[in-house]
C-alpha cells in the first residue's frame, strides 16, 4: 500500500560552528601542579594562579554590577555571554599553540637523541641547541596558556554569579555565502517571471 504524499516541506539542518567550551581549555592548558612543574623545571616566572582566577572573576562581576542600571536581563546575559567566549576562545587558542610547540619540542629533543645526526647537535659555545630552544619556548608558551585559562576559569565563574547558570558557548550558524547568493538569484528570477 502507497503512502500519500505530504505537502510538508523538508526540514532545514543549519550546520553550527561549534565554540570553544571550558573543559576544551582544560584539556589544552596545563593545570596549575603542571604550571608549577613548567616554572620550576625552566626557571620561569611563577604565575598567581589563585590571583589571577580570582582577579579576572571580581572584574567582571563588578563590570556587571556597573553596567546593571543600563542593561536589561538578556541583554546582560548576551554581553557577558560574549565576553566570556573571548576569554575562553583565547585560552582555547594558546593551548593549542601550546600544544603544537610541545610536539615540536619532543620532535626536536627525540631527533637530537640520534648520535648518527650533525643538524641537531648544540650550538656554538654560549647558544643553546635547537631542540633546548624548542623546549624553552614550550615552557613559555605553556606559563602564557596556563594564565589565560585561569582568566578564563574567573570569568566563566563570573558569569554563573551574575546569570545564576553555567556559561555555555555560543554556537554560530556556519556562513555559506554560495547558499544566500544562490538563493537571491532565483528569487530574483523568479521575480522575473512574474
């Protein structure tokens, strides 16, 4: 038996580009201990990680309480919505840059290991090698990404403070530029044809 046909149009799927979320930073970042490690293993600059949490929270909670006079409900939630994502989109961005000179460190120390290879060996007297500069400048960028995903962890607990809910990335609609265009053309044909 043949089903009747329906009138009813297919539904639209818009395909959504997903944001940065803060479990993503916390899976590219190093934590605090590893901060520690980082610092404490190059000599680096030990970063306030409680300090600087806490600070980037209070700024914007008292950001919020400035602007609460001026601003709605939602339109508070939609500012500091934004807000947040830039924090934690930026964070998202140095782990994986983080990440990235990590792979290239652990490349460059591994091919040094290699008795059998001249390009690696260390520089000149007074100049590291290239595989210790790979490594420090990891350990730089992994102090940089730890700072900014606490910045982000204090704003993403700002924003519970002030909303009363999680933050949750805002997911985009991908633009298809080809699509709008393809689909002002026929209407404007179809205009055409009366």
């Amino acid at each position: 038996m043949a089903k009747p046909a329906t009138n009813r149009p297919a539904a639209r799927v818009v395909p959504l580009r997903k944001g940065a979320t803060l479990e993503m930073v916390r899976l590219t970042c190093p934590d605090t201990a590893q901060a520690m490690l980082i610092a404490e293993s190059f000599g680096t600059a030990v970063v306030d990680s409680d300090g600087v949490r806490e600070l980037h929270e209070r700024l914007i909670i008292e950001t919020a309480d400035s602007l609460s006079d001026g601003l709605g409900e939602k339109a508070m939630q939609i500012h500091l919505q934004r807000i947040v994502g830039a924090y934690v989109g930026s964070a998202h961005g140095a782990g994986q840059f983080y990440s990235r000179a990590v792979s290239e460190a652990r490349d460059a120390t591994a091919k040094s290991a290699n008795d059998a290879r001249d390009e690696d060996l260390d520089g000149p007297v007074g100049y590291d090698s290239a595989a210790q500069r790979k490594r420090e400048f990891a350990a730089d960028m992994g102090i940089q990404s730890h700072a900014l995903r606490m910045a982000a962890e204090g704003a993403v607990a700002a924003y519970r403070h002030v909303i009363g809910e999680a933050w949750k990335p805002f997911d985009r609609p991908v633009e298809n530029p080809g699509q709008s265009l393809d689909r002002k053309a026929a209407e404007a044909q179809m205009a055409a044809l009366g």
